[in-house]
C-alpha cells in the first residue's frame, strides 16, 4: 500500500505540474516549449488549455483526497481518479502525443497495479 500511495502522491504533483503549465504558463516560454507550441498558437489556444488546467487539478485533488481517507473509501478513490488519469492518458496519446503515454497513462497503469495487488 505504501508504495501506491507513494506512486499517487507523484501523479498528483505531476498532474499540479500540469495545472500550472496550462491555466498559467501556456503563453510564457516554459508552457511553450513544454508543449511546442508558438506564442500565436499559445494566444488562440489559451483559454482551452486554462479550461484543461483545471481538469488536471480537479484529477490532482481526487488523488490527493484519496490519500486521506479512510480504508476502503481511500481505495474506491484512487481506483477512479487513476482511472481517470489512465484513460485521460491514453486519449491524449491517440490523439494528441504519443509521449503522453509515458508521461501520464503508464504511472497511472503502474500505481493501479500496485494499488491493486501488492
């Protein structure tokens, strides 16, 4: 269990991380190459990427919660909030960067595993 509460205190800064980049630093330098995008494409695409910010927190505060409450209610949580991180993930990657599979699909594959059967 610890090693999955490990695992899921990660994705949840990870999905903070996100948070930032998207609703704060889309436009600034960072969010750019963070995402490839140029300062004109940033402009256009500002407020759907604040809008996807506020997903990922809403994603990071599940996970977070899960972390605080009590057994089996603790568990029923991080199932569906790393249920959603997965197929959040795996959408991204079929349709936006492969590398979003690595970089969020698989940690919430592995900690579901390790949430699950260990």
């Amino acid at each position: 269990m610890l090693v999955a509460q490990v695992l899921i205190a990660i994705i949840a800064i990870l999905h903070l991380y996100f948070l930032i980049l998207e609703m704060f630093l889309w436009d600034k330098p960072l969010g750019m190459k963070a995402f490839g995008n140029t300062a004109e494409k940033a402009k256009l695409t500002k407020v759907l990427a604040q809008n996807q910010g506020l997903y990922n927190g809403f994603l990071a505060t599940g996970l977070i919660w899960s972390l605080f409450a009590s057994a089996p209610f603790a568990i029923q949580l991080a199932n569906f909030f790393l249920g959603c991180v997965l197929v959040a993930g795996l959408y991204g990657a079929m349709t936006a960067s492969k590398k979003i599979l690595y970089i969020q699909a698989m940690p919430a594959l592995i900690a579901l595993i390790a949430l699950n059967v260990f």
